[in-house]
C-alpha cells in the first residue's frame, strides 16, 4: 500500500488526524483500518460483548478520525476493514464512521468528545 496521509494535528478534534498528503480519487484503497490478523505494534481492540479479537492498525486504523458525513467508506474483505476514499483533496483529514467499526466488531467507541 502507498501511503497517501501522515499523521498531523487534527482539523477536526483535538489531538492527532489523519491528512491527505495528496488528492486520493474516489475508490482508491487508503488502508487497512482494523484486522483480525494481528501484527507488531498495534492495539488490540477487545470488549466483554465482542466475539472476535480486532486489532487497530497504526496510522489510519489508531489516528482516523469520526465523522458523521466522513470522506471514506468501508469493504470488509476476509479479516480486513480496509478504507477507501469518496474523493479527498490534498491537506484534507481522512475520516471514517466509527459506527461502521462497531457494526462491524462489536468495539463500542465513545463518541462524546469529537466536534
């Protein structure tokens, strides 16, 4: 995968985002956003009501941001979210849905401090 963001100052909350470090057309695969194939270094997403272990991926999985109207969308492929673009511009921050992950792994996210 070409990485297409760096991990900078959030537009949207306070602390860290994930910002476009070029234009990414409309269903260009950005990343993996959790898995539950487990590699090195990433967090281990785990709660009482969830059946299977995921694992947040470093960069867009740990610093994406929600948003109710986000930039991406999701396809599940086997044991992987992966993230594509609905058309971003350079120097945008990278969104997703956090509802999507908790449809999709039973991780509920507190939503309470995002703009």
């Amino acid at each position: 995968t070409i990485i297409m963001y760096k991990v900078d100052t959030s537009l949207i909350f306070n602390g860290l985002g994930t910002i476009a470090t070029e234009n990414i057309a409309y269903g260009v695969l950005i990343d993996t956003w959790v898995s539950k194939i487990r590699v090195d270094n990433i967090r281990c997403l785990s709660q009482d009501n969830m059946t299977d272990i995921w694992f947040e991926y470093p960069g867009l999985g740990r610093y994406a941001n929600h948003s109710e109207t986000p930039n991406t969308y999701y396809v599940l492929d086997g044991d992987n979210v992966n993230i594509f673009s609905n058309g971003i511009l350079i120097n945008e921050e990278i969104t997703v849905n956090y509802n999507w992950c908790t449809s999709i792994t039973g991780y509920i996210i507190d939503l309470t401090n995002f703009k």
